[in-house]
C-alpha cells in the first residue's frame, strides 16, 4: 500500500480521527475492501477487487485504486481506477471501463 499524501508532498496526519488517502491493493487489503462494500449500500459489484482483476487480465489494464481510510485504517471511501491508453496511444486514468456504473463511492456518516 502506498501513502500517497508522501508522495504529493502532503503531511500524513498524524491523530487517530484524521483521514488519509492511500493506494489499495486488490490482493493484500482484500478483508478490509470487501468489509467496506458489504457495508455500503451503494456498493457494486464493480466495485469489488475481483473485477479490477478481471479488467486487468482482459484487457491488459494497469489498475489502482485510490481509498480514504480513517485513523484505525478502516476504509471510509474508494475510487477503483485502470490506467488505458487512447486510440492516440496517450495514457488516461478511467473509473471503471467497460461497466454500466462508475466513479467513487464514499460513506457519509
């Protein structure tokens, strides 16, 4: 998992009620991800680690997904990315290709 608040420069907070914003990976923080979708009720199977695999695998995609996590890493919010290239060849970040549904999904109590 990388820190991404390090790598832009951003100081870490550092007090238990503070939130962060992380790099998740669909392998080795799988319980907490699936922990966080089985909790929220607009949650989809898109959503869920499996599919960005799958994604990768199919279609040869780099995938990333960003998360906000609260001071006891519990997930608060995620935005399951890949990373594509155009017909053009440039590089672009995507909310989920090739699924009916997109983009983040955050918990709001």
């Amino acid at each position: 998992m990388t820190d991404v608040s390090r790598r832009s420069g951003l100081a870490t907070p550092a007090t238990t009620g503070a939130l962060r914003v992380v790099t998740l990976d669909p392998v080795s923080d799988c319980a907490r991800w699936e922990a966080f979708l089985l909790s929220h009720a607009d949650a989809h199977l898109y959503h869920h680690p499996s599919w960005l695999r799958v994604l990768a695998r199919s279609f040869g995609y780099e995938v990333a997904t960003l998360a906000v996590e609260d001071g006891e890493r519990r997930v608060q919010g995620l935005l399951p990315l890949v990373l594509a290239r155009n017909r053009r060849g440039r590089i672009f970040l995507s909310s989920l290709p090739h699924t009916p549904t997109s983009g983040p999904i955050v918990r709001h109590d």
